[in-house]
C-alpha cells in the first residue's frame, strides 16, 4: 500500500498543471459590494478626474488601482496575523538534546471483525544505532530475541526513512504562513484560557482523471504567554479519491507537553483515524494512537539520534492488503 501512495505522488507530479481545477487565492477574492470599497473607489475616481481622464477612464483605472490596494492590505493582514502561529512552529526546531521515551501505540481496525494491538516501545539515543529502538511488549507479550532483533532491523530502517522525508519536507512555519495567504483563514484569542486558536480550510481540489477533494480543516491551538504549540488538528471535509483509493474519512491530531520550561514543546500524544477503500473494496476503519511518555534527558550517543517525535503520516498506519 505505501508503493502504491508512492506512485500516485510521482504520478500527480508529472501532471500538467493545467488539468487542475482549485478555488482562487484568498487573499485575492476582493468584496467589491462592501461599503469600504466602494468608498476607496469612488475616491480613487475622483482623484483620476480632477487628474484630467475622462469618467469611464477613470472608473477602469481607479478599479485596478483600488483592487490592487485591497489584495496588498489583505495579504499583508494576514502575514501580520499569522506570525505568532509561525514563531511557535519555528521553536519545535530548536536543537534540545537528546531524549529517550516510551511510545505506546494502540491500533484498532475494524472490517468484518474488529481488532485491538497495543505496542509499547523505547527510544534511547543513548544506546548504539542498532539498539536505539526496543520493543518492549505486544498486546502485553514481551518478544523473545529473535522478534526483538526482526524488530530492531526495520524499525531503524523505517525511522531513517521517515528522518529523511521529515528533513526534506518545507519547515511548517513556511507552511502555514503560505496557507493562510492562500486558504480561508481565521484566528480566535481566548482571554480566558490564554489560547489562540489558528484556523485554516482548503477548498475543493480537483485534478482530471486523478484526484477529487473535498477540502481539509486544518487547526492550531497555541498558548497565547509562551507561544507554544499545544495542538494541531486535521480533518478532511469529505472524501478524497486518489488513482483508485477513495479515503471517506481522514482526522488526525498531534498533542504537546512541556518537559522541560527552557525547551519547545515535545509531543504527547498523535491519533489518526482513516476509512476507506481501494479499488472498490472496503479496507475498513483503522485507528490509531500514540502515546509518548517517561521523557528522560540523556547523553547522546551520536548527535544524529538527537531528534523529536513527528506526526503520523498515513503510509504509517495505512493496512495492507493481502
């Protein structure tokens, strides 16, 4: 199932970009029936007449002139309002040192029968590479040597991979500032907890032949004193199809804590919930969540280990098919 996510992404890449159908930038959709620009257009007329062109010359020029002014203002509004979200993010990628934790994983997926596995975990980047992760139980069993040494080999290889991909993607800072120029775009101050609650949403995407989606919410809650990540939240508004997958549902959360008052927040706690189907057939529901815990600062074996939990990406916790 991950190979073939995997060709669907080269796949819509080498797509032309004209297939493609999206909502225009938000920050270009201009209201132009409200009072505000109609009193900056009737301004800018009358400043172009009393500059010698004639009233339909003016009309014309004083709209580019006023559109352009209005798409300016909101983009740098919204640039403006996203920074606070941006240097929060920002400060997840401040160096901490190496850390080990427990990670306690719980899968449930549900097609005919429903099925439970609980998988505990340790990390220690104090440990040499080839026993920087242990498996600690599955469904409360501990593994003899043999599964413990199969598990090592491909949890490591997995985990380099997954390293390689989170260092190649765009740092999230850039993310959201790009998202809120682009998308609808909202933030909420709540005086009485002290968060900011930072909304985005996607319209409807659409590429001939290959994808159809229906938007996605995206949300972040940060503490307003600190300015620390609390949150982030992710929900598709409907289906998506992708080159014969249909996901019918997609949510999926990240939780951060405080360990350490002089260090960004480290994660807590990832879920992710995903339904859907391939080709037709019903590949169920599947579950999933991460719990990280007992953080213990430790000495660093070799500085390349010195890295934080992420997200859960779906080629992660998608099933495969037999």
């Amino acid at each position: 199932m991950a190979a073939l996510f995997r060709s669907v992404s080269a796949a819509i890449l080498l797509l032309c970009a004209g297939c493609v159908s999206a909502p225009p930038p938000a920050y270009r959709q201009i209201d132009r029936k409200s009072d505000t620009y109609q009193e900056a257009l009737a301004h800018e007329v009358e400043q172009q007449i009393a500059n010698g062109k004639s009233k339909s010359e003016a009309q014309n020029g004083a709209e580019k002139q006023v559109d352009q002014q209005f798409v300016k203002a909101e983009k740098k509004r919204r640039t403006e309002l996203v920074k606070p979200l941006q240097e929060a993010l920002a400060a997840l990628e401040r160096p901490a040192g190496c850390w080990a934790c427990t990670v306690t994983t719980t899968t449930i997926t549900a097609k005919q029968t429903s099925k439970r596995l609980v998988q505990v975990e340790r990390f220690d980047p104090f440990q040499p590479e080839n026993r920087l992760w242990t498996l600690v139980s599955v469904n409360g069993v501990a593994p003899d040597e043999k599964k413990q040494q199969s598990y090592r080999h491909a949890k490591l290889r997995n985990w380099k991979n997954e390293q390689k991909k989170q260092s190649a993607r765009k740092p999230p800072s850039e993310y959201v500032r790009t998202s809120a120029i682009l998308h609808e775009f909202s933030c909420a101050q709540s005086e009485l907890t002290n968060q900011a609650t930072y909304t985005f949403e996607r319209g409807p995407f659409h590429m001939t032949g290959v994808a159809d989606e229906a938007g996605r919410l995206e949300v972040y809650t940060v503490d307003t004193p600190s300015r620390s990540i609390i949150r982030h939240y992710r929900k598709a508004l409907g289906p998506t199809s992708l080159l014969g997958i249909r996901i019918e549902e997609d949510e999926r959360s990240t939780d951060y804590i405080i360990v350490d008052p002089t260090l960004p927040p480290f994660v807590a706690k990832t879920t992710f919930r995903l339904r859907g189907k391939y080709l037709g057939a019903d590949f169920g529901l599947t579950e999933v969540e991460a719990v990280y815990s007992d953080y213990c600062k430790v000495k660093c074996y070799d500085d390349r280990f010195e890295v934080k939990a992420g997200e859960l990406s779906v080629l992660e916790i998608l099933p495969t098919f037999d």
